[in-house]
C-alpha cells in the first residue's frame, strides 16, 4: 500500500531552559544549563539536591484555578505545550474532522506527585480513608491525553504510551504509524512528566543513577565526560501537531519538518542498565533507517539519549559506530540534556524539537559541561562539545531509551 507522508505543522515547549518554544529554541543554540537548587520541596536532606525545573510557572496563568486543581502537574505541562502547539498549527476545529483526529501522548510516570501527597496524607492520618476524590484521575499516566482531547474535541485514537524514558518518542512513532496508514489525518503527539518531588529524588537517588554534584549543578549533566557521575532529573513537556501531508498541504499550513522514519526495539538484557555493547541501540537505529528508506550516510545528526550515566554514554556511542561505520565521524552528535536534565517520558518529545530546530536552523546544539576527555569514547567523534556548530542538517535522528531496555529512534527530514 502507499503510505502517507507526516509532517510537524505546529509545536510547544515548556523546559527548565525555556517555557515555550521560542525560548527553548534561543537557549539550546546558546548552551544555557537548565540546573539549580531545587525549590518544589525541601531537598537538604536528599542525597541530590538540586534538578532541572520549569522556572516561573505557574498553572493560574493558563487554565482557570478550579480546572488546574483537577490536574497534577504533568498534566498541566502537558495542556499549556499543546494550547501552544495547536495555536501554533492554526487549525481551525471547525474546518477539520473530529472524528480523524486524535492524541496520542507520553508519560513515564504520570501523576507522581499526586500519588505522593495522597498517601503521604493517608498514612499520617488515624488511618480513615480520607481520599480526593480526584486522587485516581490525577495520578494515572493516560488522563492528561482524555483531558487533551476533551479540550479539543479529537474524537479519533486516544491513549498514552508509557515506555519508560522512550515514552514520548515511542508516542510519536504510533501517530506517525496511524497517519500514514490512513487511519487519521492529525495527531496532537508528544510528552510530558513532573517527578521533581521527593519521591523521585529519592527513588533516583536510591538507585544511584542521579548525579550528586551539589556543589555544582549547572555543570552536573554532562555526557560523554570522564567524571560524569549520573543525569540530572528534569521536567516539563513538548507538543508536536503531526498531520497527513495533503491535508496540511490543502489548508495552507507551514510545515517544520517531514517525519520519514521510526524504529522500536528491545535491549531484552536488564532491568536499568543498557546493553554494554548498545545491542539494541544499534537495532532500533538500524530499523529507523530502513522505515524512512535511507542509507546510514544521509543522517547528518544524532540527537542521542546521552543522559550522563557511565554506562549509557559508552553503550550508545558504540552503537553509533557499529550502524553508520565511517560515516561516524562525519556526524554531528550532541546530548541536550546536558542543558534540559533528562525529561523521563517527556524526553523524546522535546528532543524532537530539539532535531527539528537544527534542520531548520542549520545549528547543532551543543553537548555542555565538557570539562575531560573519557578514554572509552571514540576521540574522532564529533560530539559537538560545549559550542553550537552550523552545518547543513537535511536529516536528524533522535534517540531515546527507557529502563527495561525500551528503544525509540525518530527520524526528521528537512522540508523544502
């Protein structure tokens, strides 16, 4: 069958280095580190102390006070992305068919917040379950997706996709596959997640998996260097209309980007930790090049997961080595996490913006906070260390992988 083309026709951002799109955009080709001390709660006793929050926000702002109290907080990201997003897109829902319309959006965790303060609450009482009545609709992971299309009246496929930190990309990939089978002609489509709380801070930290730099936490995210010691906890949200060709085409829509490819794949190894040999970061790169029909040479940049851990880094490097060969070294490769902290679920969502706004702009976003080389990296790989750098982008791939060895790669074409 001939499949459909899918092109972005609207975004929105809210980031710890920006909280909207075009401030996120500005911050990314200027390295600005999204880190601080943490102020959602107390945090002096944690072992991490700091993350990358959204800064200045406040729910009030965009929704009226009673809707936003129905909400956690990563619904609330999720709802003020995509107002923006769809404002951008200027569909008009009158004109377009609700019932081919839909949301498919991404969340690693959900209502993490909620969950907290409810049985936080409960177990400091005399043990009557006292409850919000809105504790289950806040908490679950797929509610800010019903609240999406609610707003909108998108009658078409609606969930959320919960793959760990490959959630959003994961997200992307099933509208981009439901529109270009014809089963839709528009998809609001991205992530969110809101885990800066204490349960997150220290479940992370339980782990060992959040960098405890303290002292330091703009420099704290630093991937591919010698003494990175973990990610930085991030939050927010990034929203992306996604829309058959023709019909962006017909009403005269302006078009960021052409998503050509995705790929999914397994580690099938551990729990938390990556393949050490980046098995199935290699298959799902692999599987992205073959949905979109490109040869490795065509990519001309990789936004990578490269969430600063010892393992990951080295893992998808190899990756990349062992799919594109010499063409490795041609690449541009960058982590903005090194900027944004790691999003979770929300991840691949702003990441995808991250890889559109290169296209359009022929900028690389740097990989931040450089400071030492690591002797298990490829030193001839471009890592587009601590500066931006201009080239001519023609195609992007973005990865992200999640715990429990989930793999997601995107990829975007520049649209002429």
């Amino acid at each position: 069958m001939n499949l459909k083309r899918v092109v972005v026709t609207g975004i929105g951002a809210l980031t710890p280095i920006g909280n909207n799109a075009a401030d996120f955009r500005r911050a990314l080709a200027t390295g600005v580190s999204g880190a601080a001390p943490i102020t959602h709660f107390d945090a002096s006793l944690f072992k991490t102390q700091f993350a990358c929050e959204v800064k200045n926000f406040n729910p009030d702002d965009h929704m009226d006070r009673k809707e936003a109290r129905k909400m956690d907080p990563f619904t609330q990201y999720a709802m003020v992305t995509v107002e923006e997003a769809m404002n951008d897109s200027g569909l008009n829902l009158e004109k377009i068919n609700l019932a081919r319309a839909g949301v498919i959006w991404g969340s690693g965790i959900g209502g993490l917040r909620t969950f907290q303060d409810e049985v936080t609450s409960f177990s400091q009482g005399d043990g009557t379950p006292r409850f919000n009545p809105f504790f289950i609709p806040k908490m679950i992971a797929d509610i800010s997706a019903g609240f999406i299309s609610i707003k909108y009246g998108f009658r078409g496929p609606n969930f959320v996709t919960v793959s760990a930190c490959a959630s959003a990309t994961n997200a992307l990939i099933d509208a981009f596959n439901y529109i270009r089978l014809g089963k839709a002609d528009i998809f609001i489509s991205g992530g969110s997640e809101a885990a800066v709380t204490e349960a997150g801070i220290g479940g992370f930290n339980a782990m060992k998996a959040l960098s405890q730099r303290n002292e330091s936490p703009e420099t704290a995210s630093r991937p591919f260097d010698k003494d990175r010691d973990g990610f930085v906890l991030g939050e927010g949200a990034g929203a992306l209309i996604l829309e058959e060709y023709e019909h962006a085409v017909a009403r005269g829509a302006k078009i960021y980007a052409e998503i050509v490819g995705g790929g999914m794949s397994a580690d099938a190894y551990h729990m938390t930790a990556p393949h050490p040999e980046g098995l199935g970061a290699s298959s799902v790169m692999e599987l992205a090049l073959q949905d979109a029909g490109l040869d490795p040479n065509q990519i001309d940049y990789i936004n990578v997961h490269g969430t600063s851990t010892p393992l990951g880094d080295v893992s998808e490097t190899k990756a990349i080595q062992k799919v594109f060969g010499e063409h490795a070294y041609k690449l541009n490769i960058s982590s903005t996490k090194s900027m944004t902290g790691h999003l979770l679920g929300a991840a691949g969502a702003v990441e995808a913006l991250a890889s559109i706004f290169a296209i359009q702009d022929n900028i690389i976003p740097p990989t931040i906070n450089h400071f030492t080389d690591d002797e298990n990296l490829d030193a001839k790989l471009n890592l587009t260390f601590n500066k931006a750098q201009q080239r001519e982008v023609n195609f992007a791939l973005s990865n992200t992988f999640g715990f429990g060895g989930h793999n997601c790669s995107v990829i975007f074409k520049k649209h002429i």
